[in-house]
C-alpha cells in the first residue's frame, strides 16, 4: 500500500498521479498534540491548542518539502461553493467559505481537513489544474465532486475525460449508519443508483460514500477515479474519525499542489 515515511511522519500517496503533482494524504502519526487529538492534529477548531496546530501544519509541510507560506486553505461547510486559489491565503484573514478549492497556479499547496468525510483529489494533466474537494454525506448528496468536475471544465476548460481522480481514506460503508432523512436524501440525488448506494442491517441503514462519490465523478465525465478503500473508522492509529471516536478528536490533512 502507497504509505509512506517522511520526516517522522506516516503518509499516504495514490498511484494515479504523476511526479508533476504533489499529493499526500497525512495520517495522524507524528504531531505535537495530546490526547483526544493525538497527534498529528491540522483542525484548529475541535479544541486543541492552536500553537500545536501550527507545529503540526509545520511539521507537515516540511515532510514534503513545500513552503508553509503557500498554503490556501478555506472553511469547510458541507456545501458546493468553489474557492479559486491565485494567491496564498493571507494569514490571519477570514477563510472563504467552501468546499472545493481549485488552482492552475503552480507552488500554491491547496489543503482541506477531515475526520470521516471524503477527501477528492482532482488532476488535469493536459491544463495543469489541481483540486481538492470535501464530502461528506450531505455534500455527496448535494453532489459536490461532479461540481468540482463541472468547475475545472468551466473556469479552466478541463476535458473531464483527462482529469485524474482519486477518493481518499474516509468511512467506509460498513460503518456509516443513516437516518432515515439520509437515505431520503440519497433516493432523490441518485434515482435508481441509490439502491445500490444503501444496504440494511439489522434494521439500520448504511451509505456508501465511496461508491457514491465515485459514481457522481463518472456522471460528470471522469474516467479514472482511483478509491484507497482506507476507512477511517477501521484504523484509529492512521485516522481521525468523528464517528468512531464520539466527536472528541482531531482532523487529517489531505494536500495537493502543482509543481
């Protein structure tokens, strides 16, 4: 499996990528912070001090050789709003809302957090474009990856058929239990895809994030997604995970940037 060590720290890389794009996707191995956020925390707002956040994000950048200073980074809503990266995020300033960040500016480092939700990486080699988009269940259904498709295409005139996908470590299907709302939700974005989307057991319904977003990239024109199939629930010593640990924990970094 594509992990790595790097700088004491433990990451995660796709396949799918070429040696013209960074991406990584960091573990929680390897940071400053105590325990519940142990310990490579990068969410500065689940509690932990925010001196060791910025050690960790340190730390981070370093382990793949990229300037702190070229950070751009949003605040993460559940939604489909896209933030276009030309410039660093100034420090100190207030964080567009979004959750999806595209860029065709090289050096800039795009960097999302999650504790369960899906990390989707975006690549188009052929106009050089990066992304990085944030979904959990409601921005699934909302369809956030096809609108970080339909986006590349319009502000950067991306052919789907070239963009290069990948689905990072997230909850997987057999720990994502659902309300009934949930699956209301999924029935009307997926039509008759929702069936297999959804499984029962023992009464409770579960969702299939994976699969889900998978799907939403092939409808908008993506012909290679690449899915780590890592669950977040399933190892707590690589993961954050907001489900499995109650709330009380920390948030992984995914990265991405254009050399």
């Amino acid at each position: 499996m594509p992990f790595l060590p790097r700088g004491g720290l433990r990451l995660y890389q796709f396949d799918s990528f070429g040696p013209d794009l960074l991406q990584a996707v960091f573990t929680r191995q390897g940071g400053t912070s105590p325990d519940p956020w142990d310990s490579l925390n990068l969410g500065s707002t689940v509690g932990d001090n925010l001196d060791r956040v910025r050690e960790n994000r340190m730390r981070a950048f370093a382990a793949v050789d990229r300037d702190p200073a070229s950070l751009f980074d949003v605040w993460q809503v559940h939604g489909v709003d896209v933030a276009i990266a030309e410039a660093p995020h100034p420090p100190d300033s207030p964080h567009q809302q979004a959750d999806i960040i595209l860029t065709d500016r090289p050096g800039l480092t795009l960097l999302m957090r999650f504790a369960d939700c899906v990390p989707i990486l975006l690549h188009d080699p052929v106009r050089k474009v990066a992304g990085i988009a944030h979904a959990g269940w409601l921005g699934t259904v909302r369809g956030t990856a096809r609108a970080a498709v339909e986006s590349m295409h319009a502000r950067f005139g991306s052919d789907p058929a070239d963009v290069l996908a990948a689905i990072g470590p997230s909850i997987g299907p057999d720990h994502y239990a659902v309300g009934a709302d949930v699956v209301t939700q999924v029935r009307q974005a997926f039509g008759q895809d929702a069936a297999g989307l959804l499984t029962s057991r023992d009464g409770q319904a579960y969702f299939d994030l994976w699969t889900a977003n998978r799907l939403l990239l092939e409808r908008a024109g993506v012909r290679q997604v690449e899915t780590s199939g890592l669950c977040t629930a399933c190892a707590l010593d690589d993961w954050y995970s907001h489900r499995a640990e109650k709330g009380r924990t920390g948030r992984f970094g995914a990265m991405i940037g254009l050399k």
